[in-house]
C-alpha cells in the first residue's frame, strides 16, 4: 500500500492527540483512503517535553521549516496557533505544491481569503475543519451536506469556557469572576482569558461559519462581539424564571437588508435543544430553506475529538490525490467566482426581542413610566417581572421581555428609562432569540 508522509508543526496537545488517533485508527483510515498515513516528521519548540503520544518513528526537530522543505511530506498540519510564523510557514507550504491542514481559526479568519487564494493557484488544498467547534463536523456539513439549501441563520455555541462559565452560574448561582476562576483552575480558560470570555474566539469561528453559509468572502472586522463578563446571576435567574436560558451565541443570518453577524449573550427558551447544551460542549443550529433547522453537536475541544476534524481533513485529502483542485469542493463551499461582498448590517440596524432588567425605587408608577417611554420608542412588552422589594421605598427590580424591535430603538429607549426620576442605575439588556 501506498504511504502519504504528513509533518506537523507542532506536538502539543492536538498534535499529540492526532498521533495518537491515526495509529489507533490506522486500519479503518486505509481502508477509506487506500493509503497509510503516517506521521514522518514533526516540529516542536521542546523536544525534552513529555508528549502524549510515541514519537519513536517520528523525526523530530525544533525548525519548522525542516517540516515544510521535506520532499517527500505530502501534507503539512499547521497545530502552532497565533498568525505568525504560521502564516509564513502555511503560505511556504503551499508554494511547495503540498497540502495543508490547520486548526488555526485566528489564521483563517484574518487571512484566509489570501492564503485560499494562494493554495488555488498552486493547485492544493487548504483545510480547516478543525478550525471551528473542535470535533463538530460543521465544515463538512455546510460544504456538503447542506448544498441543496439556501441558508437562512445559523447559531452556535461555539466557544466550551464561554459556556461552561454560563453553566455553572446557572447550576451554582455564581458570580462571573468565580466561575472563571473555577474554569482556569480546571484548565478550561486561560490565564489571560478574553479570547474566550469577550467572544473574540468565538467571532473567528462566526466569520468562517458566515462565509459558509453565505458564499461571502471573510470578513472579521464587521463581526459585532459582546462577550459574557457582565451577566451576573440575578440575569441567569431571572432569564429562568421567564422560561430561557443564557447562551453566548454566534449568530449569522440573511435578511433582505444584508446579513447579520453577531457574538453575544442570548436568551433562548429552554425548550430548544441548543438551550440544553451544558459544560464545555459545542453546538450549532443550521438552519436551511429546504431541510429546515439541524443540530450538530459534539465536543468543541480536546486532543482526541480536535484530530478527530484534523484527520478527517487528511482522509479528504488523500482521496484527491492524483486529482485537479477542480474535484475539490471550494475552500468556503462556492466557486471563487461566485463570492458576493453582499452588505453587513450595523448592529445598530438588527432587530431582536430583548430582555431588560432595570434597578428601580419601589413606588408607585415606576412600572407605568417605563411603558411609556418604551411604547414612545415603538417597543411593545411581551412579559414582566416585577420583584418587590423587602421595604417599602427600597430599590428594586423590573425585569421585562419586550417583542421585536431594531437595536438603536432600543438603545434610545434605554437612555431615556435610565434618565426617569424612578431608575437608580444602568439598565441591562441582553437580546432574545427564538430560533426557529
């Protein structure tokens, strides 16, 4: 049988784990590709550190680019993180003629529309399912499985700390800061967080998915990002009370005006599934104009569930060998042709159902003056909470779901009920999806 050589550029946890699960899974990969794959040569900063996995028939070396200029490694895997060297090194790998694989979610949603460009044009492949909710085969699904279907919306979770933290606020009543420091200790968030927290990884992962789904070029810079660090258990209660959950979701969908790009905290019923996506688990909600709305589900980390998505990118490519790229499916699902720089909207002009929690005195016609510069704004309510306080003319809670309206209504609103004699701090809002 035929051998395909692969080098990874790194050895850590993903890499480790890719090792491991094409040695377990040696067979079943030859049998579905006609090849073996073997991992021949692999970089690492450290070579004395511990691995997860046997290195005895591995070349090691500390240089990268020995991986990349090897003649007979036929499919470079990019596991460094971070745009450079590894942007370098992946453009270098390409203009050699070899495929390449990468996890690097950073990379392609900042440079992805260039580096696909570049692996065209030499006549290789660029693949990065594991790029996005680890072992979720969203990619694949989108590329492939869904290609009857104009794509209405879709919403993911897609970041595991990020809802790991709202979980356990919700199972616990804890406040953010210990729940984070809870996570870094368990080793599910980082040292310097915000990548996670502030959804920033999370808008990586939305702009691949929006490219996707849209056959639009990637576009990073119009992704409107709200991370988690201020909702406090009083919401997550609340949003209970009224039948929701809170989820940090990313969100794209097609509307007349343009499409909608969004990462923030949502409530969404506690019927739906995705609302029932606990810890550190992955899930996104495609939503498709002939299949209707489809779940995809899985571990959104780890060694073994991330070479899961890694590995199924090297069988994919090791199918076409001996192939034009013309056999290939497109690097974002569509013709490079047939891209559209469609219009983003502003999230000043999107339009949701929002939650509103509002501190206020306890007397009488609070309530009363709330509706009424809301119904001024065009704002009508859809339910109400209104917690009483223990004693009389003590500040209290009012805690509204209101219908649909567009975002800078909204914000309009808002300044004006935080200007009532009756408010006596900042309102919060957090928006509502329904998803269906």
């Amino acid at each position: 049988m035929n051998v395909v050589k692969v080098g990874l550029l790194g050895l850590g946890t993903v890499g480790g784990g890719t090792v491991n699960v094409l040695t377990k899974n040696s067979s079943d990969i030859s049998r579905r590709t006609g090849y073996q794959v073997v991992v021949s040569k692999a970089s690492a900063r450290d070579l004395s550190r511990l691995r997860i996995c046997d290195t005895d028939d591995i070349q090691l070396t500390t240089n990268p680019e020995d991986v990349i200029n090897d003649p007979e490694i036929q499919i470079v895997v990019e596991l460094m993180g971070g745009e450079e060297p590894a942007k370098s090194l992946i453009l270098a790998a390409l203009a050699q003629g070899k495929h390449v694989v990468t996890a690097n979610k950073a990379l392609i949603a900042n440079h992805g529309n260039e580096l696909f460009a570049v692996a065209a044009k030499h006549n290789v492949t660029l693949a990065y399912e594991a790029a996005i909710a680890g072992g979720i085969p969203i990619v694949k699904a989108m590329r492939e499985g869904l290609t009857a279907n104009g794509i209405d919306w879709l919403a993911g979770i897609i970041n595991g700390t990020g809802n790991f933290i709202l979980t356990e606020m919700r199972d616990k009543g804890s406040a953010f800061a210990d729940v984070l420091k809870e996570a870094q200790e368990l080793g599910y968030a980082e040292a310097d967080p915000e990548y996670d927290v502030e959804g920033i990884d999370a808008a990586h992962k939305l702009c691949i998915l929006a490219s996707l789904a849209f056959g639009m070029p990637l576009n990073l810079e119009r992704v409107y990002t709200e991370g988690i660090s201020k909702v406090t258990p009083l919401d997550v209660t609340y949003a209970e009370e009224l039948g929701y959950r809170i989820k940090h979701l990313g969100i794209a969908r097609r509307r007349n005006e343009g499409i909608e790009m969004r990462v923030h905290p949502t409530l969404i019923p506690e019927k739906r599934l995705i609302a029932n996506v606990d810890g550190v688990m992955n899930a996104v909600v495609v939503k498709g104009n002939a299949v209707g709305s489809t779940l995809y589900y899985g571990a959104g980390a780890g060694a073994e569930a991330t070479a899961s998505a890694v590995i199924a990118d090297i069988v994919d490519i090791c199918r076409q060998l001996g192939n034009t790229s013309s056999n290939a499916v497109p690097a974002l699902g569509f013709l490079d042709t047939e891209l559209k720089d469609l219009p983003i909207l502003s999230i000043e002009d999107v339009e949701t159902a929002f939650y509103l929690r509002v501190p206020v005195e306890d007397k009488p016609g609070v309530m009363a003056a709330i509706t009424s510069v809301l119904a001024n704004n065009g704002i009508s309510i859809e339910a109400v909470l209104q917690k009483e306080s223990e004693h009389h003319g003590e500040n209290t809670q009012v805690i509204l779901l209101t219908n649909c309206v567009v975002e800078k209504s909204m914000v309009s609103a808002l300044k004006e009920i935080e200007l009532l004699d009756s408010t006596t701090g900042a309102a919060t809002r957090i928006r509502v999806e329904s998803l269906q």
